[in-house]
C-alpha cells in the first residue's frame, strides 16, 4: 500500500485531518508504510490516535505469526508486547510489529524521536527518553507548533482589543467634531493632540492597552507597530466614513427618490472643497438630510461642477437620471445659471430634478435686503456693528459686565453678539442683548468717556453715546426687532434637519402676513408707544421725535401749486424709513420664493387643513406634481380622491 503523505494535513494550522489513505489497509498503523519517509503532522495525528501496531496471531494470515525459514522455531509471540526478561509484565506501549515484514520497532522513535533515536536499536537508550518526553509533550499541547499558533492568536487578540478601544477614541473624537493631532506629538510633549491624550488616559484604566504602550516604547521603531499614526488614524476615520455612508446609500436606494443639496467653501488650506447632500425619506416616513462626502473641486464653473457630481454618483452607484427629483443651491451662477449652471445642466439629462432655491438661504438674502432698504436703517447696523467691536476690548467688557451685575442682579450676564454676513439670526440676537442691556452700555460709555486719556477713543464713545439717545435709533432698534421676530423663527426652522416641508411653506406664508400686518396703524402705533416706554423707563434725552422747523419753499411767478412737505419728523420716518423697510423685505420675500410656486402649492394640498375640506381638490389639483414625479408612476385620480 502507498500512503500519500502530502493529503494527510490539511492547509490551516491546528486542523490536522486523518490520513484517509491507511483506510486502506488491514493494519493501518503498520510501522513499515511510514519508515524512511517524512511524517506530516496529520499523518503524526492520524498515528498518535491508532497507537502502536500490536496485532495478535489470530489477526494474521495462517492464525500465526510468520516463522523465521533458517529457524523453523523461530518467530515472534505476543508476549513480547508485556513479558519482560525478569519475568515480569509490563505494557510495552512502544513496541510495534510490522505484519508487512515481519519487524519490530520503536513506535515513539518513528513518530517523535531524531534521525538517530529513529535508527537506535535499544529502549534505554538517552535517544529514546528523548522520544519519550517528546510524545507526552505532543500529547498535552505542549507542541511548538501549537505554541507558536496560541502565541499569534494571544497577539491577534491584543490587537484587536487595542484596535477597538482606538476606533471608540476616534468616534468620540468625530462625534464632537476634535482634531485628533496635534501640531507636537512627541512623547516628550505634555500635550500630544486629544487622540493620544485619550489613548494615554485609557491606558490607566486598561492594562490590554498599557501593554501595548509598553511594548511600542521599548521596541524599534522601524519594526514596531502602534495603530497610531496619522495613516492609522486617517484609515480608521475612513472605515468609520465607508460604513455610514454604506448606510445611508442602503436607505437612499430603499427609498427609491431623493433630492441634492450641494454647496462649496474653502477650508483651512484655502482649497475649495465640494459638500455633497442627500436628502430622502426613509421607509418609517422620517425625512433625512446625510453629507454623502466632501471632495475637493479644481473647477468652480458650472460643468465642472457637474463633472465632479457625476463622477460622485458613479463610484457611489447612485442613478440621479431617474432617481433624483429635487436640487438645491444657493444664488452662485455657476449653480443655478439659466444656461451653463450646474442645475440647468443636471436638468437637460433630468427634466424632473425639480430646482428650489435654498429656502434659508432665500430668507436671509431677503433679510440682508431689508437690512439696507434706507440710509436710516444702514446707519443702525453700522453702529451697532461698531458699537460691539469697541465694546469688545478688554477692559470695556469688563466694565460692561460689571454694571450688569450692579443693574440686573438677578440676570445672567449677557454679552453682545457679533455679526455674521451669513446668519442674520446674529443680527437678532444683537439687538435683542442691546436692548435688554440698555442701560449698562449707556453707563459704559459714560464711564468711557469720563475715565479714558485718550482723546480718541473718548470722541467715538461720545459718538455712540449721542446716537443711542437718539429717539430715531430707537424706533429702528424696536422696528427691525420685530422683523426679526418673525423672521429669525422661520430662518432656525428652514436650517432644521428634520424639517416639514407643508409646515415650512405655512410658515413663509405665515412671516409674509405678519410683515403684511404691521402696516397696520394699530401695529405702527405699537412700535411708536413702545419706543417711547422704552426712553421714558431709561431717562434718555430724546423720548419721541424730535420736532424740526419745516422750510417753505418760495413760491415762484406762475407757479399755482403750494409746496408740500411732511408736517413732521415722525410722518418722514414712517414713510421713508417704516414703510419702505416693510415693502423691500415683501418684495424680496415674494420674488424669492416664488420659484416652483405650483408645486408648492399642490404640495400643501396634503395638509391637514385641505384635508380636511371634501372640496379642497379636483380633478385637476396635482397637475404639476404627477408631472414632476412621472417616473414613479403616480395616479392622479388616486391623489385627488
């Protein structure tokens, strides 16, 4: 019989398999099929299990063991397996008789004794005991082989703890929008960068990771491996970003429609970076808006925009010519351009890829209108943009807080906010501490200007100090206040994630009404007796309007008509400076939200209010959203019914 050695191990370490070839024979453990010739560790396996061939004659050919042809009586008993010379018995657990040649050997030897031990003729020999301590060895897993595996599995176990505990630092880290390096990260430095801080400050509570700090300190560092570095770190942030984003795409593809969002900024490394947005309903009815990725764009005009979003959309597997239904962007050209925009392009392959102007950025535009509707209304930002950075110097706001204390003890301390030319809800948040801190900055600039050597920064405080006293300031202050009122909701609503698109258009609508509204005289009284409580409770030199001479003009020969003017300054501010605020930011309101006005109103059939009415619909009521959505093939008849 031929025993292939090379099929009795199997590739995997620590999984040795049974030589299926000895199954073959009748004595399967014949030490003869196996001497001379390389042992595989299946094969040992597979031998260590069977034991040592000791057949008895009754197994053999004839009933009885072969006899030796020079000497008839000569052949081999079965008492050699235990009858020793002394006339003892003992098992001897070593001895194997080969029924193919008639031999005996040393079954320990053949399996785990040297080339020598497996040549020695005799069982006390050192060569022997070595074989000996060998099996008993193998025999309690005291093998290299499985030593060497248990060690590299120990490791790998290690690792991968480490590796854990590393990954929850880095999410941490990316929840809370941190910087994981720092700009010195020696281990040297007091300070090494929040990642390794926290991974300092895990390892006292951890003795997993305490080692492997250990063993990264006392080892090469060529050699060594740490999970550390900024490629660990930057791949780990990448495995984390891969597995949202295959979450998102999941639920992106489940919900069979969605809209772009897509915008560009420069970062810190003044390259212009692309945002990537989906925004989709989910199959529980929730509306999620997910950053998809951020890429870096060579090409700011409209097609090469369009290149770098198509290319996104490839490597994502994202089928925007039938799925996409909605974009938005802000008022660059090169985005909404009518003819090289990137929307235009994007709608020439989707006619259905509805675009919408982003509806915040719509308000704050329109807000940003009204803020330079009139000179009046300019000169009030200008100053109380100058107001905040001269208060803002050290020893200024340090006076103004400590008059907050001493005016409203029972206040928390308020600070004024600076303006941002992109969220105008800080021009509201401005005004509305200006006004509730009144007091203490007109006292902080009467402290300036009496306490303060230089003349100059005496002169602007006088400056401010004059024009806060300013009855017409005031008014302005409480005018555009209640704009912001109205507004400012509106604008943190638009900007939630999970915004309500009907309640979004309800609430334009509502904001329009309300600025509709305060042309009324009622409201326009309200303003005017409120700016007047407001001096009159503070003791400002100017409480109402001041009263100006009116200049008649000289009537010329032939002239017929009489000159008119304003009687006085209070009927100049509400028709030059009231009036004209509210009508710019109407007007605004309307022509920048009047962009897919038929979709939106079909849109805002579905809620409550119209649904509740039987004759709220017709037939013909969702025109313009079948034909938007066509490729879901939407019943016109099922919506209207």
């Amino acid at each position: 019989t031929v025993i292939d050695l090379e099929k009795c191990y199997s590739e995997e370490p620590n999984n040795f398999v049974p030589d299926n070839s000895l199954a073959t024979t009748k004595f399967q453990n014949d030490p003869a099929f196996y001497t001379g010739k390389t042992i595989s560790p299946g094969l040992k396996l597979t031998l260590l299990e069977l034991g040592p061939c000791q057949p008895k004659d009754i197994d053999l050919p004839g009933g009885k063991f072969p006899h030796d042809s020079s000497i008839p009586s000569r052949s081999f008993s079965m008492s050699y397996y235990t009858k020793l010379v002394n006339g003892k018995t003992e098992n001897r657990t070593w001895l194997s008789y080969s029924p193919s040649t008639d031999k005996v050997y040393c079954w320990t030897c053949k399996l785990f004794g040297t080339p020598r031990a497996q040549k020695g003729l005799f069982a006390s020999s050192g060569y022997h005991l070595e074989a000996e301590l060998n099996r008993v060895m193998y025999i309690n897993n005291n093998r290299i082989d499985l030593q060497l595996t248990k060690s590299s599995n120990t490791q790998v176990a290690a690792n991968r703890e480490v590796v854990k505990v590393l990954m929850d630092i880095v999410i941490y880290l990316a929840k809370h929008n941190s910087a994981l390096r720092g700009h010195l990260e020696s281990p040297n430095d007091n300070i090494q960068g929040q990642f390794l801080d926290w991974v300092n400050l895990f390892s006292k509570y951890h003795p997993v990771l305490r080692a492997h700090l250990d063993r990264i300190q006392s080892s090469s560092k060529k050699t060594r491996l740490s999970f550390m570095s900024k490629g660990s770190q930057n791949a780990m942030l990448e495995c984390i970003a891969e597995t949202i984003r295959k979450k998102i795409l999941n639920e992106v593809k489940l919900s069979g429609m969605y809209s772009l969002i897509l915008d560009s900024t420069t970062d810190v490394s003044k390259l212009d970076q692309f945002a990537f947005v989906l925004r989709y309903c989910t199959t529980d009815g929730t509306v999620h808006e997910r950053l998809m990725c951020v890429d870096e764009t060579v090409d700011s005009t409209g097609n090469g925009m369009f290149q770098l979003f198509s290319k996104i959309c490839d490597n994502h597997a994202l089928n925007w010519k039938k799925e996409l239904v909605g974009q938005a962007y802000d008022g660059a050209s090169n985005m909404q351009g009518a003819i090289k925009g990137l929307r235009t392009i994007i709608q020439n392959h989707n006619p259905n890829a509805l675009h919408v102007w982003c509806f915040a950025h719509c308000l704050n535009l329109a807000v940003c209108d009204a803020c330079e509707a009139t000179a009046e209304v300019q000169d009030f930002f200008g100053t109380v943009r100058s107001l905040v950075n001269f208060l803002s110097a050290r020893k200024r706001t340090a006076k103004y807080v400590e008059l907050q204390k001493s005016i409203y003890p029972k206040e928390r301390i308020r600070r004024l906010k600076h303006f941002s030319n992109t969220r105008w809800t800080y021009h509201d948040r401005c005004i509305d501490v200006m006004l509730k801190t009144y007091k203490a900055v007109i006292e902080t600039l009467q402290f300036i200007m009496s306490d303060e050597a230089d003349k100059k920064i005496c002169d602007m405080a006088k400056g401010f100090y004059k024009n806060l006293n300013k009855f017409s300031f005031i008014v302005t202050a409480h005018l555009m206040k209640k704009i912001f009122s109205a507004t400012t909701p509106l604008s943190v609503y638009l900007q939630a994630p999970d915004m309500d698109f009907i309640q979004a258009m309800k609430l334009v609508k509502a904001t329009r009404q309300f600025l509709n509204d305060m042309r009324i005289d009622d409201n326009l009284s309200n303003i005017f007796s409120d700016s007047e409580s407001f001096c009159t409770s503070l003791d400002l030199e100017e409480k109402n309007m001041p009263i100006k001479r009116t200049s008649i003009k000289k009537k010329m020969s032939g002239e017929k008509a009489n000159d008119e003017r304003l009687l006085s300054s209070k009927d100049r501010y509400i028709s030059e400076v009231y009036n004209m605020t509210l009508d710019k930011t109407l007007m605004k309101l309307d022509d920048r939200y009047n962009n897919a006005e038929n979709v939106f109103n079909e849109i805002s059939l579905f809620s409550a209010e119209h649904l509740l009415l039987k004759f709220a619909t017709t037939p013909s009521s969702f025109n313009y959203i079948c034909k938007w959505l066509s490729s879901t093939n939407i019943d016109q008849d099922s919506l209207s019914t």
